[in-house]
C-alpha cells in the first residue's frame, strides 16, 4: 500500500489520529511518519500515536484539554501526555475522547467477559439482553448495520447462554 | 536469598520437555484494579503503599500461592530486578518502580502477581510449550478468588477498568512464544506477520516492545481486549498457534528437501562457534542457540537435553551471568563469561553429520 501523505513511497505504519473525539486512520511510509514527529525506530508511545499525533496543530472547536476527572484530579491533558488514566473514574470523566480511542482498538465497545463474582447482583445475561436490544434498535434506527449484526450476534449467544443455565 | 534459589532451578516457562517443538511456552495475563483507587502511575505514594498493604496478604492466601515468595521492589538491587526480569516473573516497568511495588510468586515460577505495575494488579500464569486454554484455566480461578476477596475495578459497559485504554474489558492478554527458524529461512516470516497484524493479532520479538527478532522468537498476543470473550480471545490465539505450528514443520521439510545444505551449515556454525568461543554477544548467542535447538530437534546434534538449552537460554542473560558472578560485569566481561558457560554446558554435546 502506498503513503497516503506523500503517494510516493510504500506505507509502513498505520496512524491512528484522534481530533475532538473521531478516529481516522492513514497508512504512512517512514519518512513521512518521522516527519510528522512519529519514531518508527523505536517503541512509539501509545500517547504518541493515538492522541499526540497533529492533534495540537488544529483548533479544537470545543477545547476539552482542561476537562479534568472529578474523582482523583487528572485533566484530559494529562491524559494525552501519558496516555494512562489516572483511576477508574476517569472512564467517565473523559467518555467522549476515550470512546473513538476504544473503537479504533478494540472488538467492539461493550464488554462480554466475565464478571467479578462480587458483581454477581444482576447476572451478566439478565443484565446484558435488554441493554443490548436497546442498542440493537439504535444501531438499526441510525442504518449503522454492521454494528447492528454484532449486536445481534451478541443477544444470541447470550440467550443460548441463559438456556443452557436453565438446564442445570 | 530467594534470588539464589531461583537462579538453580528450570524457570517455569522452559522445564521440561513439553516445550520441544515451535511453542517454547505460552502465558496468559489479566490486569485488574481496586473499585474507587487511583492507578499506581497517578496515585500519590502513601495510596500506592496502602494498596500493597491490603493486597499482597491476600494474594499470598490464595489457593496454590501457599509456598509463594513475596519480593518488595524497593529491597532488590538491579541485577536481582534484571533476573527476574529475564525469567519473566516480573516486567522492565516493575522492575524500574520502588516502594510500594512488588511481586508474589509461585516458587515454581508458574504463577505471578504483581503488584502496582501500571495496574494495581497484574496477574499471569505461564507454561512451557503449547497449552493456552490450560494456563487460562488456571489463571481464571485464581482471580475469580480474588475477586471474591478485593472490590475490583469493574462496569458493567466496559469490564475491568485499567489504567491503559488498551486493557480495558477482559484485561486479558494471552501470548505464546514461538521459534521459527524454518519460517525465517524460508524467509516466509514476514507475511505471516502481515496476516496476523490483519486479524488483531500482534508479533514482536523475545525481548518485548522493539520490532527486531532475535534468535529466531517470536512472541504473538492478543491485542483487543474488549468486545470479545475471554474464551474466545484464548481460544482464536491457541488456534492460530497451532497453525503456526504447522506451518513451522512444513517449513523445515520443505528446506530439508530444497536447501538441505544451508540448514546443516546453519547448525554446524552454531555448534562449532558456540563450543569454541571465547566472546559472545547476548544476540550472537541467542541466533546460535536457535540454530542447536533446530539441530537437536532434526536430530543432528546429539548428547544434548533439550533442558541444558532452554537452562542456557536463561543463563545468557546479562543479570543471570552477574548474579552467578556475584558481582558487577562491564558488557565486554559478560560476553567473556557468557561464552565460558556455554562452552561448559555444550561440552558433550555431538554433531551427526
């Protein structure tokens, strides 16, 4: 695949940039990565790649660098900085720019693992099909269908789930 | 005290004979935080040590942790940290933390936690040759124990709630290092990474972040960590492996058969340099080393254990070589050593050919 910066010279590393809170990816070639201040050499900073990356240069419509979590005090810039959270608080406090982070690394954006027994109240398939056909409604209300199949998917391993529970 | 110990037995992730073969050992970690804490790297100092006060006794009772060893960062010198390091019972950012921060281990070196690395808690089990679903097993009693004991970090939206974005969910991570030196000659490696960079997949080498392989070890993981069952994460990764597996066989047969003579040159060199040395780079020896285990395991070097190779894999490393001296070693001294005890070791070791 060619650099998507200059068009010239074949693409290396795949950038994920984040800028007020949405992903786009660019497939760049070394050179045009080190000119854009990315180390291809050596272990890049997940910071770097994910958040740091020409994020500066542009004004941010609504700047939310001094947004700051309520719970232990680590403003979004922290965050950035390091790319480390400061507790389990801040998933909330920073939801919006986390959210576009989480889709560009992960699966899906919903967790459908396991559960600490100490949160046993409601159990995972009780909790987890209404919330879940919510979202299936929104996914198909927004034509977002491929999200919708995912979803799906889920409401059916989790209701095979809840059956092969009644057996026992 | 414990050090010493440790530095006379196998190390789990290379006892045994399960690890002949493409898959030297395989490890499964979880990350896991306590409900309302800061994470270590934020938390002020007094918070960090009240966290460790409140955990490492409970992981201590732990079922299976019994005969565990308890290893406080700030009562280790660096060359201890570089040893356990190298046997992989705690990580290079533990190792550069202090007060607060430390390990407990299983003293068959199977299991570890440790405890305020990046997380509160990092739990791992690891297991020579191929056996994933075996070591999740293991690992997913064990937190399911300490869950039952410790408020965990938890949402019902995200999962387990870590200090990194790229944990969060199942914090699991599920890895297997591999050595392929039939892929690599080949020169079949690099699609492969391609291909497994495509389905989540991530390759690095031996020593961890840096791209670079080295001695012919790969180590591939799970990168996505949400959206996705554990045991599907285990289950896709342990399939992919045994994939890889066999991809390393065809490999080797398909060199014996084309290129036989730089196979046998291969090893030949490797036996040759490494009986006769007198110098040797940590790098050097690990691509040399590879290329004995490749003719032990086709049959042309023999009077040697499998055992004495993965013990020399260990003993290389520049912490294991200094704290065997007991002191101290500048680089140039660590080659010099680090030649002499594979010479030692490999000293009945017999070429067929």
């Amino acid at each position: 695949m060619q650099c998507e910066h200059c068009g010239e010279r074949e693409a290396c590393v795949e950038v994920t940039r984040v800028v007020n809170g949405s992903a786009t990816k660019l497939q760049l070639c070394e050179q045009c990565a080190k000119e854009q201040g990315i180390s291809v050499s050596g272990p890049i900073a997940l910071s770097d790649v994910l958040l740091g990356f020409g994020a500066k240069q542009e004004p941010s419509v609504q700047d939310s660098a001094g947004l700051a979590c309520p719970r232990c005090g680590m403003k979004q810039d922290d965050f950035r900085r390091t790319g480390r959270l400061g507790c389990p608080a801040c998933y909330e406090a920073f939801e919006a720019e986390l959210k576009s982070l989480l889709e560009a690394m992960h699966r899906g954006l919903r967790h459908v693992g396991k559960r600490p027994v100490r949160e046993s109240a409601p159990t995972a398939t009780e909790y987890a099909v209404p919330a879940l056909r919510k979202e299936l409604d929104a996914a198909v209300a927004a034509e977002d269908f491929e999200e919708a199949a995912r979803v799906r998917d889920l409401i059916q391993d989790a209701e095979i789930e809840r059956r092969g529970d009644d057996d026992h | 005290m414990i050090i010493e110990k440790l530095l006379h037995s196998q190390g789990a992730w290379l006892a045994g004979d399960a690890g002949h073969g493409a898959v030297i050992s395989t490890r499964v970690r979880l990350a896991r935080n306590l409900a309302d804490t800061p994470f270590p790297g934020w938390a002020q100092e007094p918070v960090r040590q009240a966290v460790w006060d409140r955990v490492h006794p409970v992981v201590a009772a732990l079922d299976g942790m019994q005969d565990a060893f308890l290893l406080a960062m700030n009562a280790l010198d660096e060359v201890d940290k570089r040893v356990l390091c190298e046997r992989h019972l705690i990580s290079l950012e533990l190792a550069e933390r202090a007060d607060g921060c430390g390990v407990v281990a299983r003293r068959d070196e199977t299991v570890s936690v440790m405890i305020n690395e990046e997380d509160h808690l990092r739990l791992q089990t690891i297991r020579p040759g191929n056996a994933l679903p075996a070591a999740w097993r293991e690992l997913d009693a064990l937190d399911s124990e300490l869950g039952r004991q410790l408020p965990y970090a938890f949402s019902a939206r995200l999962g387990y709630l870590t200090a990194c974005p790229s944990n969060v969910g199942t914090g699991l991570r599920a890895s297997a290092m591999l050595h392929l030196p039939g892929l690599t000659l080949m020169n079949e490696m690099e699609p492969i990474v391609r291909g497994l960079g495509k389905i989540g997949l991530t390759v690095r080498g031996v020593a961890g972040e840096g791209t670079e392989a080295c001695g012919n070890l790969f180590q591939v993981s799970n990168q996505m960590t949400l959206g996705e069952r554990e045991q599907g994460i285990v289950k896709r990764l342990d399939r992919i492996v045994t994939e890889i597996e066999d991809h390393e066989s065809n490999a080797r047969a398909r060199l014996l058969e084309k290129r036989e003579r730089i196979v046998y040159d291969y090893v030949g060199r490797a036996y040759g340099v490494l009986r006769h040395a007198e110098v040797l780079s940590s790098k050097e020896a690990l691509y040399l080393l590879s290329g004995l285990r490749l003719g032990l395991e086709l049959g042309v070097v023999d009077k040697l254990d499998l055992m004495v190779l993965n013990q020399l894999m260990l003993l290389m490393q520049p912490g294991h070589l200094q704290r065997v001296a007991g002191k101290r070693l500048a680089p140039e001294e660590r080659d010099e050593l680090r030649a002499e005890t594979v010479r030692r070791r490999l000293r009945g070791a017999a070429l067929l050919r």
